[in-house]
C-alpha cells in the first residue's frame, strides 16, 4: 500500500495523465481498423502528451475545469484531451501500420 502511495503525485502530474487517456484509446482505435495494439499503445501515449501540450499552449486547457488547477474536472480534462490526441494518432497508426 506504501507503493501506491509513493506513485501517487506522479499520477497527478498532467503529462501522466495525457498519456494515460491516450495509451487508452490509441490501440482501440488502432485495432478498430485492424493495425497492430503495440503501435497503437505508442502512438497513444505520443498523441497524447502531445494533445496535452498544444492544449496547454493554446489555453485550451481551461475549457472545462476553469481556472482550477487540482480536482477531478482537471483529472477528466487532461484525460480527455489525451484520448483525443492518442485516439488520432493511433487511427492513422493504425492504417498505415497493419499487422502482417
């Protein structure tokens, strides 16, 4: 239980939280249009990360928690726009990475 104690600030950081959502969605959709997972899961995780930070940078990533910097709705925010990115990313992996 100690471990998952220590983890915990890391989970809290918005970068873990981005490859999180994106590490999720990114082998789904990589696999919806038959490519291979392991792909996908990397290119999640960079999609991710990188949604995360071109929302930071466009301000963006204030649209739903407001002006929150802690709390659930800035945990689903960043998850959320991990997804986004990981979800494209793996798409397009996805299609042009196909299993042989």
């Amino acid at each position: 239980m100690e471990y998952l104690e220590q983890l915990l600030p890391y989970l809290e950081m918005p970068i873990v939280q981005n490859a999180i959502g994106g590490g999720v969605l990114g082998p789904i959709l990589a696999r919806l249009v038959r490519g291979g997972s392991g792909t996908g899961f990397l290119t999640g995780v960079l999609g991710g990360i990188a949604a995360g930070y071109g929302a930071d940078m466009q301000g963006y990533s204030t649209l739903i928690s407001g002006e929150a910097t802690e709390g659930l709705m800035v945990t689903l925010q960043n998850l959320a726009e991990g997804a986004g990115g990981g979800g494209v990313l793996g798409l397009i992996s996805g299609i042009f990475l196909k299993r042989r």
